[in-house]
C-alpha cells in the first residue's frame, strides 16, 4: 500500500437505499486507520458520475487510484467518464453498493466485505482487462457494463424506479423482489413491437418483438440470468430476443428463465453471440442501460465489444 498516493472515491450515497454509503463509511475509516490519503467525490445530479471520471482520470496521477462506490448505474457513469477522456485506458476499481449488482455477479466476484475489496484493490500491482459492451446511434455513444433492453425489460426498470414501493424493499435489502413485482404488472401492458437486426451479412425481422437484451454477460434485473452463455471475457456480445407470448406460454418460459435457463432453447426465443450487430425497432419503446432509464423512442443502434481496465480481484 506504501506506493499508492491517494484513493480518489466517487460515492452515489443513494444506491442501495444507503448501502452505498454504509459501505464508503467503513471504506473511510479503515483509509484513515491506515493513514491512507483518500477524498470522496459524491454524485448529486444526473451526469455527475461521468463528468467526475472524465476529470480524474484527465489529472493523469501517478500512485492514484480511483474508485466507484455505487450500483451499476453509477458504475456505468465513471466507465463513460473514463472513455471520454485523454486517458482512456485509466483503471477503476468498484465496490458494489447498489440494490442489483448485477455486474458483480457477471465478472463472478466473490469478495463482499467493502473494506476486504479495498485493500485487495489498494494490494494490486496490475490492473484486470474485462469486456464492455459499446452502443452507437444518431444521437447515442455510450458504453455499458451490463446490458442495454428494449421492450419488455426496460418498461420493468422504468415502472420500478417510479415505484412508490422501491424505497422500502430495497431498506430490506429486497430489490430483486421490487424488479419482480414491477415485471408481472409489465406483463400486462407491454406491446409487442417491430424489431430488425443485421449481424454479419444477415438480417432478421421480427414482427411481434417483446423482450430485447443486449447483454455483456448472463443477469439483469437484479440476478436474473437473460442469457446464461454471455461472458464479460470472450469479447463477444450476447443478444436476446423474446417474441410476444401470454398466458401459460409465457409463464412456463419465464420459469425457465428462473432455474436452468433453457429458455434458449425455446421456438419463442432467438439469441446470437457477435462481435457486433445493429439493432433497430420501429416504434418508441422504453429503453434502460445497466438499469437507468433511457428516454422512450424508436431505437436504431449499432454494438461492438470494447474493454476497461478494472482494479478487482477476479479470475475467469
């Protein structure tokens, strides 16, 4: 630890409905046992994850570490921050506090305890490479860790962060429940939707899309296995497209989801593994990225497959 000069944090003291927080105080205090130098950089308005990345990682420090303290979305700011800026390949590490975590349990990350992760973070000397999807549009850059839905799952994330219920599910650490409350009223008022793809030389149409996942690797939601063969380590990128189902179609392929994930194998359901593909559906849709809302219109993106440097002990 004797070589690292200063821990920058950027702290969403809102994930998690304060587990965020909790977890940077006990961060802060072992910094301070230690006699560690660290400052905190709290998120308080939209955008202010990325515009604190972006200036961090421009200041180009030697000995300097910088560290993101929130849930996905928080995370997925300070990944943007760092692309935008003259240092692109500037490491970050990541201690989860948010009510998914659903990068975590992409990447596999078995160290939980905040102040374990720190000095695990604070200890290596090489930071690790793992893959970050890329998604362009008209009007659209941006890069996630998790993954981009359209349909289905983005009016999910849409109808559970204007929940009046979230708040306090997630005090009883149940976030996942508040996802799986929301879906089942989604079920009945998402639309089908028209839907095309190209990857490689080919095109697909869809006419009754309902579910879209553009995926990193397998969870969203909060634990939920989309696509149980994505990996943040092949350099691929995963898409899943779900047609419109209802009744006890739907419910025995959602259950299939739930436990063994065989719902790939469903005539109900397409998927395909790329370096990239476009997508574009045809009327206006909710989005969500790494569980953030997008603004509801008609989407027409291009994906590719990136990378960022991450300080987090892994081994895949």
């Amino acid at each position: 630890m004797s070589e690292i000069k200063k821990i920058e944090i950027i702290l969403n003291h809102l994930a998690g409905n304060g587990r965020a927080k909790s977890a940077c105080n006990k961060v802060t205090e072992f910094l301070e046992k230690n006699s560690l130098v660290y400052e905190v950089h709290p998120t308080k308005k939209a955008g202010d994850g990325v515009r604190i990345a972006r200036k961090l990682a421009d200041e180009n420090q030697t000995g300097v570490k910088i560290v993101v303290i929130g849930g996905d979305g928080t995370l997925n700011q300070a990944v943007n921050g760092i692309k935008q800026s003259n240092y692109p390949q500037t490491p970050l590490g990541y201690i989860p506090g948010g009510s998914g975590n659903d990068f975590c349990r992409g990447i596999k990350l078995k160290v939980k305890d905040p102040v374990i992760l720190m000095q695990t973070i604070l200890a290596m000397k090489e930071p690790q490479r793992i893959d970050v999807g890329k998604a362009l549009g008209p009007k659209f850059e941006h890069y996630f860790v998790n993954n981009i839905g359209i349909g289905f799952d983005a009016s999910t994330v849409y109808f559970t962060n204007h929940s009046e219920r979230k708040e306090f599910l997630n005090k009883l650490h149940l976030g996942t429940l508040s996802y799986f409350t929301n879906l089942l009223k989604v079920i009945k008022h998402q639309p089908a939707f028209g839907l095309g793809v190209d990857f490689g030389y080919r095109h697909k149409h869809f006419d009754s899309a309902y579910i879209v996942v553009a995926t990193n690797h397998p969870y969203f939601g909060g634990g939920f296995a989309i696509d149980p063969t994505a990996s943040p380590f092949n350099h691929h990128l995963n898409l899943v497209v779900v047609k419109k189902i209802t009744g006890m179609t739907f419910v025995k392929l959602f259950s299939k989801l739930l436990t063994n994930g065989s719902h790939l194998q469903d005539k109900n359901v397409w998927h395909i593994e790329k370096t990239n593909f476009k997508l574009h559906n045809y009327t206006n849709q909710h989005g969500q990225m790494d569980g953030e809302e997008l603004a509801q219109h008609e989407f027409q993106l291009s994906f590719t497959i990136d990378s960022q440097l991450f300080w987090l002990p892994i081994t895949n």
